[in-house]
C-alpha cells in the first residue's frame, strides 16, 4: 500500500501501486552519490539570509565525441550579487561514475539556463541571463565570452526557455517566460532567429497578460496540425488561468504569427487550481493525438488530445503520492517517457517546497520526492516510484532528460531547491528495449524540434507517437531527443519522421540500444545562408529547391513554384531548372525589410516559409 491523497489536504493509504510484475530492473541509477564528499558548490545563500538556492543540470556534447557531459550550476537568487557555479562531468562507462571534466567547459560565472546549439553549427551554446539575456557561443575551443542574444527583461528566478521554430521560417527560435509586475504584462516572449548567431524579442507577437511570476513554457500541437504555447505561471486558485495557453490567431502584415490567449478545456470545467509550474506532452494513450499533462497545485491533471477543441480533463488520472508526513508534495517539472519500454508513456515528476514554504513554518512540507508512474492503459496511471530509483526525499524542481552515454535510454538531472542536483542513469534492464533519435534539420529547424515520430516495433503494429520536445521545465531546457520503446525486439521494423517541412522520411530495422542521428533530406534552401542582403534594389538571393514527394524521395519530374507571401522585393522570373534542381531568384528592394517565400512542390505548398532581410 502506498499514501495517496483524496483531496487536496487529506491523505489515506489507498491501493494505486503499479503490479509487482512490472519491472525495471536496476532502474535509475544515482550517480551524484559520489560526487557529495567533494560537492561542487554550496546551495544556500550566504549571510542572515539562509533561504535555499535553486539548481540545475544539462546534457550536452562538449567535446564533440558523440556522448554528452552533464553540467550542473547553482542558480543566485533573484538580486544576489554573487556568482552562479558551474560544474562539468563526463561519465566514465568503465568505472560507472561521473569525473569532473573543465576542460571544455562553459563559464563558472554564467548564470545558467540550459546548453543547446542556437546556430547549427553541432556545438551546444550556453543560454544564459543576467539582467537580460545572454549567450556564450560554443566552439571546438570552448566557450566564447558570454554576449546579449536579445532585449530579454528578468533576473533571477522565474525565466525559462524552450526551442522551437515559432514562426515557421526553418530556422530554430526560442520561447522565454519572464517575471512582470507592470499593469499589462509580456510574460511570455518569443526570440526568433533573424540571422547568423542574430535573435531579435518579438513581445509584440504576444497578447499580454495580467502580472504573473511564470515557471515554464513548452509548446506542441495540441490539435492536429494547430501549434500551441503553454506557459505555467503562478494564478489566484479562485479565477480561472488568466493567459496560460495560445495558439496563432492572425498573421501581421509581414507574415509574422500573431498569438492570443484562449481557453482550450470545457468552460464548466476551468483550470482553477492553483500555480501551475510545469508541463509536458504525450501520446499516453497512443490515439495520435498528443495529450498533456500540467502541474496543478498540489495536483496534476491530464488534458486528453482531440482532433478539435475542447480539451477533457483527467484530474483522477494519477495517483497523488504523499509525503512521508502525509502531507500534499508540490508538483514541478515532468516528462512522459517510456520507462519499461512496453510501448506506453509513463510519466516522471519532480516534488519540492518553494521559497515560501522554506520560509513559513506553517507550510514547511518537509522531504519530498521525484515519482515515477506507470501507464496502465486506460488514461490510469500507478505508482511505481520504489521500483524507479528517483524516490531520493528532497526538495525538487527541475528536470532535464538527455542520453549521457549514447545508450538510446533517457537519463535525468534533477535541479533541487536547496539541493545538490541528481545526475540519474538509466539502467532499466527488464529484457525490452529501446532507442533515440537526435533529429537534424535541413529545411525543417536543425534541432528537429517540434516533429513527429512514428514506431512500428513490427510491419503489422499500430505505431507509436512521439513528440520532438515536450518537456516544460522551470529554470533550464532539453534538447529534443526523440526516446523510443519497442519492448521484447531488438529493432524497430520501421520508423517514420515527419519533420516540421512536411517531409515524411522513413527508416528501416533501427535497433535498439543506441543514439541515432537522422538527418533530414534537404527540400529547399537559401542563399546566402545566413539570409540577409543589402535592400539596393538589385542584390539577388536565390531559393533552391530539390523537389521531393512526400515521403522524402527525390522527384525529379515535379514542377516547382516559388511565389512571394509577404513584404517586399520581387521574382526576376519563374523558377529555372537544371541539373540539381530548381532555382528562383528573389531581387532586393530599395528599402529595407523582409520578404515571406512560398515555396510549391508539384502543386503542393511546403509548411514552412522561409524569410530573406533586405538591410
């Protein structure tokens, strides 16, 4: 018997385990146990003021060798004038334990965010904030130093950030949520890329809001083929969630989306609860449809994916472990994830005090602990924390999910709040297996963020769906990687990718057990590549285009159109073809601005469009 609670307050011994023949072996391994003797930094603030310092981790590639190291860093709080630490680990296979490693490094004094590559160059770039927002490119030597990225308000806590090409131009962007106390408040703040190593805050794509303190962010399509941006931030219990889901409404007279709020679930059944401070998306019930789950104070709920709107709500989905002294845990971050690899989402939250409980004694919960719950068909979830190896007590916030050792299992840090983060290993072993994907994007943005996979463990399966991204985490971001379950076999008989192009590009008897690259057959591209020209009235870009069907292969037989959507400059002629394709040539105007190209393959319209900049 586990503790589980019937309401918000109460909690009584009630039967929601996961059945003993569920197994995961080892499960997860803690590999930060050894690191605590020598702990790379301290996590409470300095002085009278003793409150608990959030931190963070982050998978990354440092090197370059096709393994990533684990960063972890401790987050000021918000005013602190100190500097935030950074610790970098490579995990040594051999020995099984993490070795400190500095030499590729990024800055100790970098106020942390998460490490993802921004320029597509296949090196991870620190995204990182202080009075603003900054970046510390990443190179074959290192980091460079850190410089702005973009006009990005907030300091301290309350700033995270997900990738995502959210304007449908190819090209890799970000979402920020940040701190506003100002009677209409830009909470939630794209950065779209507008150049080689360029990003520019586009506030002005946004509704506001009312003031909030926001967690996280993370964005899916919700609704076939409808992309959506959540973002969790604090709310009066009382009121329904002011501004917390948006979807494009419009597009502005330059063909940038315009986003307003709305309200995706039933109206008899408002999202009242209090502080949501996390999210994830998921097919847990394998429809097609990505569902998502949201941290509800002190509850989660599941809103089941439609091919329209309204959103249902399945608050009973899960079961509400307790603390060890009975009391309601905090819920934070999540990700769905395919634990014993039986083809079914199961689902990973962190639990915590915040800094108010810290500070009251009246709402100090005390221990609490990452759980893990198994998908047991039917939108029913049990708990199966013991089994997992996560259910260190703690107070617990962030989490990142990542491959530290090219597996193609997920491996976990977890950020505390006053705690030395948990670097956790996965070491599942129950007989299944398993596989990853790290996407790379050619027309489509390089991260492959936001595609769609397909895994059929056998020819006559019914496939399984898989998001690009989906974690929405405070504090710190992961990479997309794509993580795969297919049971008892030792490959997958056929793996399909749809990328954000529309290219659906399929795979073969992919095994089990290890990383795979996959690499998107190039649609279209631009020249120069990094987009922009001087607005002279003669300079040329050209638009290259190797026409494909559908499915990703070549078609040398189809006729390829190029029109202009938006803003100015001009077609010197129809596209001309030749040996590598075709070409379509767009001529500068006399003034600056940007141009919005549709690009047509065989009478059928690409999803994305690409965006030239006339300076």
């Amino acid at each position: 018997m586990l503790a589980g609670c019937t309401d918000d307050s109460t909690c009584v011994p009630v039967r929601r385990a996961a059945p003993a023949s569920v197994s995961l072996g080892r499960g997860f391994v803690d590999l930060t146990a050894a690191l605590e003797a020598s702990a790379p930094f301290g996590v409470f603030a300095g002085g009278a003021n003793r409150q608990p310092q959030p931190t963070v981790g982050a998978f990354a590639d440092l090197d370059g060798d096709g393994r990533a190291e684990v960063v972890l860093a401790r987050l000021p709080r918000r005013g602190a004038d100190e500097a935030a630490p950074v610790a970098r680990y490579r995990y040594d296979a051999g020995a099984g334990r993490l070795v400190a490693d500095g030499a590729l490094g990024p800055p100790t004094d970098a106020l942390f965010v998460g490490l993802l590559d921004l320029d597509g160059d296949g090196r991870p770039d620190l995204v990182a904030r202080d009075r603003g927002v900054g970046v510390a490119w990443g190179g074959a030597a290192g980091f460079a130093p850190a410089e702005p990225l973009a006009d990005v308000p907030g300091e301290g806590e309350g700033l995270s950030t997900y990738p995502d090409d959210v304007d449908g131009d190819g090209w890799l962007d970000l979402l920020f949520v940040v701190p506003c106390n100002s009677a209409r408040c830009q909470t939630l703040l794209p950065v779209l890329r507008v150049g080689a190593r360029r990003f520019e805050a586009r506030g002005d794509l946004v509704e506001p809001t009312r003031p909030s303190w926001p967690c996280a962010v993370l964005s899916a399509a919700l609704a076939p083929d409808e992309p959506v941006i959540v973002q969790l931030t604090a709310n009066n219990p009382d009121e329904p969630q002011p501004g917390m889901f948006f979807r494009p409404a419009a597009r502005d007279g330059a063909g940038y989306p315009r986003f307003a709020a709305f309200d995706p679930v039933r109206a008899d059944e408002p999202l009242t609860a209090s502080t949501p401070m996390g999210a994830a998306a998921g097919d847990v019930d394998g429809d097609g449809l990505f569902d998502l789950v949201v941290s509800l104070d002190p509850r989660l709920t599941l809103l089941t994916g439609l091919a329209g709107w309204r959103m249902p709500q399945r608050p009973d989905a899960f079961t509400r472990v307790c603390s060890d002294g009975g009391a309601s845990m905090i819920p934070w971050a999540m990700a769905f994830l395919d634990l014993d690899l039986d083809g079914r989402l199961d689902l990973v939250t962190t639990h915590g005090d915040d800094a108010s409980s810290f500070a009251d004694a009246d709402r100090h919960i005390g221990p609490q602990r990452v759980t893990a719950q198994w998908n047991a068909g039917a939108l029913r979830f049990l708990d199966f924390t013991d089994a997992s190896g996560l259910g260190r007590r703690g107070n617990w916030r962030s989490l990142t999910v990542g491959d530290l050792d090219a597996d193609g299992a997920p491996d976990l840090v977890v950020g505390g709040n006053g705690e030395l983060p948990r670097v956790y290993r996965n070491a599942v072993d129950n007989g299944h297996h398993g596989f990853a994907l790290r996407l790379r994007g050619s027309t489509s943005n390089h991260l492959g963020a936001g595609a769609r996979v397909e895994v059929y463990p056998t020819e006559t399966s019914a496939p399984q769906h898989y998001l690009a991204g989906g974690v929405g985490s405070p504090y710190v971001s992961s990479e997309p990687l794509v993580f795969a379950a297919i049971g008892e076999r030792t490959a997958a008989a056929r793996v399909e990718v749809r990328w954000p192009s529309g290219t659906v590009q399929r795979l073969e008897n992919v095994a089990g057990g290890t990383l795979h690259e996959v690499v998107e057959p190039p649609l279209w591209a631009i020249e120069p590549p990094g987009r922009h020209l001087p607005a002279d009235g003669r300079s040329e870009a050209r638009v290259r285009v190797t026409p494909r069907r559908p499915d990703g292969s070549l078609d040398p037989d189809a006729v390829v159109d190029v029109r202009i959507t938006h803003g100015p400059g001009r077609l010197a002629g129809p596209p001309v073809r030749d040996a590598a394709g075709w070409t379509a040539v767009v001529v500068a105007p006399g003034a600056p601005g940007s141009t919005r190209v549709e690009v047509s393959v065989a009478g059928l319209a690409t999803p994305l469009r690409p965006r030239i900049w006339w300076d």
